[in-house]
C-alpha cells in the first residue's frame, strides 16, 4: 500500500491527504477467497492459494501451512520441519498447563502424541469472503484426553487481506474462556508462534553444524534489535523476521496488540528460524483461575523486501488504531 506522510497544516490539505490514502488502498487491494476443501479453510489471492486452516483431528492443534509469500508464492513458514517438527507454521499452543489431575497438559508436542494434550476444533467455517477480505472462525476445546481434562476453550477469529501486491495480513483474536483453576508452567516454543522455513532462518552454529548454515535470514524488532541475541528476552510491539529464497526477500512479522493481557510480551526467538511473543516463557509459573475470559489480539503480515520497505511500523501503527 502507498502510504502518505505530510504534516497537515490545514483541514482540506488533511481531507485531501486521506482520500489520496483511500483511492491508493483501493488501486492496490489485491481480490481475496476461500474455500472448504475437506479439513482445511484454503484461502486464495487473485485465485493462487495463500494458506489454508488446517483442522483436522490428526493434528495436535489447527495451524496455517502454507503461508505463501507475496513474491516467489512458496510458504515461508515450515511444517514438519527438523530441527523440532512439532513446530507447525503459524499457530497457537501451549505446555506445562496443569489443573486437577493433570500434571502437564502439553498442547504443542510430542505432535504424534495426542494423548498429552489436543485442541480440538468444533466449528470451523467461513463468515465473511467479499473479495476485499475473508473472515473464518473456529471454537476450539482444549483437553487432555489421557485425564478426561477439558481445561480451556477458545473462539478465534481471523480476518485475512491482500492490501497490495507486497503485502498479505492475518489479524487473529482469540477470546480464551478458562473452564478449570490452571497453573501455566514457563512455556517457551508455544503460544502465538511462526515457525519460518530454512532458507529463511538465521542460522545457529552454537547448535551445531546442521543448523548453522541454515539460511540468509534477519529478526528484527520494534526496538532495533537483530537476531536472536537482540530479540530474545525484550519486550517489543512487534518483530520482523525475513531472508531470500528463489531470488526475493520475504518475510513473516507479527505485532502483538497493546490490549493483551501482560502486553507487552517477552518474545521467545530463535535463530534456527522461531518467533513467538509469549506472556509464559520467562517468568514463574501463573495461576490462571476458571471462569476467567481473556482476549489476545496479533497481526501477522507476509511481506515482500526488509521491514523498512515492507513498513512494518506503519502496519503496527495501524493495527494499534483498529485498521
């Protein structure tokens, strides 16, 4: 999208600087769809497929894969991928979740173990596909079916755009309704996560070999910090992380809204291509009591270039402002 940046000395110069703002939004929007196909949401721009929802009993919790890139229209995140192939694309999780009789409702992994811990998605459905945007939305129950444990249910909504030929946005809500008295133990790879694709990761000899040519990729924060040593740890609005691969530079960035709950979030990063801004990874265990209902709010964008020319900041900006 153009974007306009003009000190407004009058109202008419304002005016006129918004509809020029509108009619370029409009000129770049790019034609947004979905569609069922068994036990996936796939959702398309300009009729290429983009991502898709999958949900499927099968997987230890619904996950978007793939999540194509604007330019090359490969994913830039991975499923199934070592190091750790319990980390699937961009998704939602988390571990170390104890109630009564549930020593660890472990929601992330081991992802063929099902028992340990399983969201289950009940009502996944298309609500809104009008060509400037889709809209899907699931109920989702977490439980641990070796306890008969059902700890948490979620409704999520995600609302999914095309605003340029550079730039595609997930906007996720998830309003989490707390059934049974949780104690949430330090989580690290779960919650709200991305796992990005080799090619696209930063790579991390200190893990060894395999992991230390892994790509061409950069993280970079809100507050310009660059890498894992930089981001890990900090408590950020938002955080880019992107490479090259088949000639173009992509990307996945996330932006955590300043109304969650414990904003702003400590992010779990990870040079061998993770990215997580989690309010559980660091600190000491947190007793969450039932009947609690709490409501997290992120913007992933997939972009196109570095987060200068993608303008990640401008994208949180608008975000925070309910655009």
């Amino acid at each position: 999208m153009n974007r306009v940046h003009a000190t407004l000395f009058t109202p008419l110069l304002a005016i006129a600087v918004s509809l020029v703002s509108i009619t370029a939004f409009a000129e770049d929007a790019q034609t947004v769809g979905a569609l069922v196909e068994d036990d996936r949401i796939v959702v398309t721009v300009n009729g290429e497929e983009f991502t898709a929802y999958l949900f499927g009993e099968e997987h230890k919790y619904p996950f978007f894969y793939p999540v194509n890139g604007p330019a090359t229209g490969e994913s830039v995140t991975a499923w199934d991928q070592e190091p750790y192939p319990h980390h699937s694309s961009l998704y939602i999780s988390l571990d170390h979740v104890r109630s009564e009789g549930v020593e660890r409702g472990n929601y992330w992994q081991p992802r063929n173990d099902l028992s340990t811990g399983q969201i289950f998605s009940r009502a996944p459905r298309i609500i809104a596909a009008t060509g400037d945007k889709v809209v899907l939305r699931d109920e989702c129950d977490w439980i641990v079916p070796e306890a008969d444990a059902h700890q948490i249910r979620d409704t999520r909504t995600v609302t999914i755009t095309a605003p340029s030929l550079t730039i595609r946005i997930l906007d996720f809500e998830f309003t989490f309704e707390i059934l049974e008295d949780l104690n949430i133990g330090p989580t690290g790879h779960s919650f709200f996560s991305v796992r990005m694709r080799p090619e696209l990761a930063v790579g991390d000899p200190e893990r060894g070999p395999e992991q230390a040519p892994l790509g061409t990729g950069t993280m970079v924060d809100s507050n310009g910090g660059i890498d894992e040593d930089g981001t890990r740890e900090q408590s950020a609005a938002w955080c880019a992380y992107y490479g090259q691969h088949h000639g173009e530079t992509e990307g996945v960035a996330i932006v955590q809204h300043s109304g969650n709950p414990l904003f702003p979030a400590q992010w779990f990063n990870r040079n061998y291509g993770f990215m997580s801004p989690t309010p559980f990874a660091f600190g000491e265990p947190m007793p969450v009591p039932a009947g609690g209902s709490y409501t997290y709010r992120y913007r992933t964008i997939v972009f196109s270039g570095d987060h200068e020319e993608a303008d990640i900041a401008g994208w949180a900006a608008d975000f925070e402002q309910g655009r």
